[in-house]
C-alpha cells in the first residue's frame, strides 16, 4: 500500500464489528499524523461521520479515493474536538 497521509481519503474494510459500529467497504479519512501512520502500522481515520473515530490495521485499508486539504481536515478535527471536550 502506498504511504498514508494525513488528508488521505480510502477504502476500508471495516468488517468484521461489533454492536453498533459501521460495518462493510466504507471511505475513511486518515486524521493521524504522517509520522505516526510511517511508523505505526496503524491508522486512525474518520468519517467524516465523526462519532465513529477509530484505530485501523493498514491490513484494512486499500484504493485511495481522494485527499482534503490541511484547512478541510482542520475544521473536522475542530468538530470532533467539540465532542470530546
């Protein structure tokens, strides 16, 4: 896979889940840090849908599909910032 960029909008396969989790081939946005997603095997994308933030193997992820720019993932993180704070 080629290298994961904060912006990075691909493809998961977010299965198998549990309860209430999004399940299936779903777009994900990589909000992690580029060092972070060089060296830890692992992603923590987002919808945009920002109540289902999680850690994702890089096993899970395939084709990229688009990248936002550093202002659009900025006003996501602000918005997730409103719901955890």
């Amino acid at each position: 896979m080629a290298r994961l960029l904060r912006g990075d909008i691909v493809w998961a396969n977010l299965d198998p889940t549990q309860g209430h989790e999004q399940s299936g081939k779903r777009p994900v946005l990589i909000i992690s840090h580029d060092v972070f997603n060089q060296k830890s095997g692992t992603a923590q994308p987002s919808w945009v849908k920002i109540s289902q933030i999680r850690a994702l193997s890089i096993l899970r992820l395939s084709a990229p599909i688009s990248h936002l720019s550093e202002l659009e993932v900025d006003e996501i993180i602000s918005g997730f910032n409103e719901i955890v704070s």
